[in-house]
C-alpha cells in the first residue's frame, strides 16, 4: 500500500498566481493520485504552511517529515517548488533513506531526476534575481566608469 503524506505551502512570492493557489496544488495532488497511482494508495495526513518564510515558517512541513520518517509515509508535494530547498538544503529531501519525496507533477521522477531539477531551478531563481537587481534604478552615488 503506498501511503503518503501531502504538504502544500503558498508564500508571498504566490500572491497573483493562481496555479500556486491552494486549490491548484489540491487538484495537481488528486490528479496525481487518481491517474498515476494505482489500487491501494492511501492519503494518511495533510500539512500546510501558509505565510512567510524564515526559522518559524516551515512548521508544517518539518512536521510532515518527521511523521514521513516515523511512519513510512511518502511526502507529496504538487510541485517540486512547493518545497524550500533554500532553507532546508538539498540532504534531507534526496539523502534521506527515511524520507521518499514525491511530486504529482513529475509523477515518474526518480529521486535523482528530482534532485536534478531541484538545482535547475535554483538557477532559474539565481538567473531571475540577477535580472531583477539589473533593472533597478541606478545609485547616483555609484560612478559610472
């Protein structure tokens, strides 16, 4: 029987769009579970975190691990964005004989495609950021050479 635990989380950075929405990640979630998993699928926990990020932001998903862990359960996840590699890292969501990720929208995903595209994105966000910071205004203090 394939257990799983679902996690979902919206932050600020979601605000406007709509398929980061609670109810965009839900369906993603259900239609993973309906369409991918066969017989003997069972959901036996859900977790949200719903707000800002930081030491005290990621209360449920930290829960949802550790019940992950103690009870063999799979971590679903709607995308693979959902999580916060930048304040948790890499190792316990790919190092971790203990904890089975699972993303709905990469259904087939190994482990180490997961992990894979977890970095990719990571440069994504980078590569964004650097363009957002170039658009800013100008210091006029900063010289111009």
């Amino acid at each position: 029987m394939n257990r799983f635990v679902i996690y979902m989380r919206l932050g600020p950075e979601d605000r406007g769009h709509p398929e980061r929405s609670f109810t965009a990640q839900r369906h993603d979630i259900m239609f993973f579970l309906d369409n991918c998993i066969g017989d003997g699928k069972q959901v036996v926990k859900r977790f949200c975190d719903n707000g800002l990020a930081g030491a005290r932001g990621f209360q449920a998903l930290s829960a949802a691990m550790a019940f992950c862990r103690l009870n063999g359960a799979e971590l679903l996840v709607a995308r693979l964005d959902r999580i916060p590699f930048e304040d948790f890292g890499y190792a316990p969501f790919f190092a971790d004989p203990g904890l089975r990720l699972r993303v709905a929208g990469l259904p087939y995903a190994c482990r180490s495609e997961l992990q894979i595209h977890a970095r990719m994105i990571e440069q994504e966000r980078a590569f964004d950021m650097m363009k957002q910071q170039a658009s800013q205004p100008c210091d006029p203090r900063r010289r111009a050479d």
